[in-house]
C-alpha cells in the first residue's frame, strides 16, 4: 500500500517544504520515510541530504514529520 506524500502535510510540512521531495520523484510518504531512515544511517552521504532544497533545516523538519506520520499510522 502506498501513502500519498501530502499525509505528511497533516504533520507539520508544507506543500513548499515537500516540494524538492515530489521534484525527486519521491511521492510517497513511504518513500519518504525509507529516505529518512537511509539518512539516519548514513547523514552525510544520504540521498536526502544530496538533493536539492534539502539544507539542515528542513531535513529535520521531514524527520519530525516522518516520525509522526509513523506513530499515528501504527
């Protein structure tokens, strides 16, 4: 099952601040997550933090929003 990337707007991100994201080609919150995880592993090399419009800031801000997405989806 796949999770639209704007439910994570119910979690404090914007259509702005999501925008680099769907740019990218990452539409689901599913794959969003899967990003953040892959960040959490390795932060300097990850893919989320090679793209575009992803600075510090908002990083953090998809991180929070990832990981309430994922305890109310539990």
């Amino acid at each position: 099952m796949t999770t639209p990337i704007t439910v994570l707007h119910q979690h404090g991100l914007t259509f702005h601040q999501t925008a680099p994201l769907r740019a990218a080609g990452h539409d689901t919150a599913e794959a969003v997550a899967q990003l953040v995880d892959e960040h959490r592993a390795t932060v300097s090399s990850s893919t989320l933090s090679q793209l575009s419009g992803m600075g510090p800031r908002r990083i953090a801000l998809v991180t929070d929003a990832v990981d309430a997405w994922r305890g109310g989806s539990s």
